[in-house]
C-alpha cells in the first residue's frame, strides 16, 4: 500500500500583487492556488539547488559533486553550465 504524501500545514503571508499573480497562474494552470504555490516552491527549490552547484563548481568543486548538490545527473547539470 502506498503511502500519501504527508502534508503540513504552513502560512505565509504575501504581497497583493504576487498573490493576485498566483492565481492568475492558477486560473490559466487550472489548478487550485494551493497546488499552484507549491509547484512554484518545488521549482524555486530546484532552482535554487542548481545556482548554488553551479557556484561551488566555478569555485572549485568537482562536476560530480556540483551535480550531486543539485540532485541531478550528470548530464543535465552539465546542460545547465
């Protein structure tokens, strides 16, 4: 049996602006505001862990530590450099 995704409750508090453009998203994704914030989470994320790998390689890691850093393979952190 599979085990559902456990999921914790949080609150943030956003900018009218940027909430008025999430569910802008939300609309055109046809997704609830929820799903939408953390699909942009898990991207950011995901961003993020590549930018700070692509640092530490320009600083001197090795490539396959830069990748591990970013939870990638090798060929797609290469694709990112």
């Amino acid at each position: 049996m599979l085990k559902a995704k456990e999921m914790i409750r949080t609150n943030v508090l956003l900018d009218r602006k940027v909430l008025n453009e999430i569910d802008e998203l939300a609309k055109d994704m046809a997704e609830d505001r929820s799903t939408v914030i953390r699909q942009l989470i898990r991207k950011a994320i995901s961003e993020e862990k590549i930018e700070a790998a692509i640092r530490k390689f320009r600083s001197g890691a090795s490539f396959r530590k830069a990748a591990e850093m970013a939870a990638l393979d090798l060929l797609a952190q290469w694709s990112k450099i």
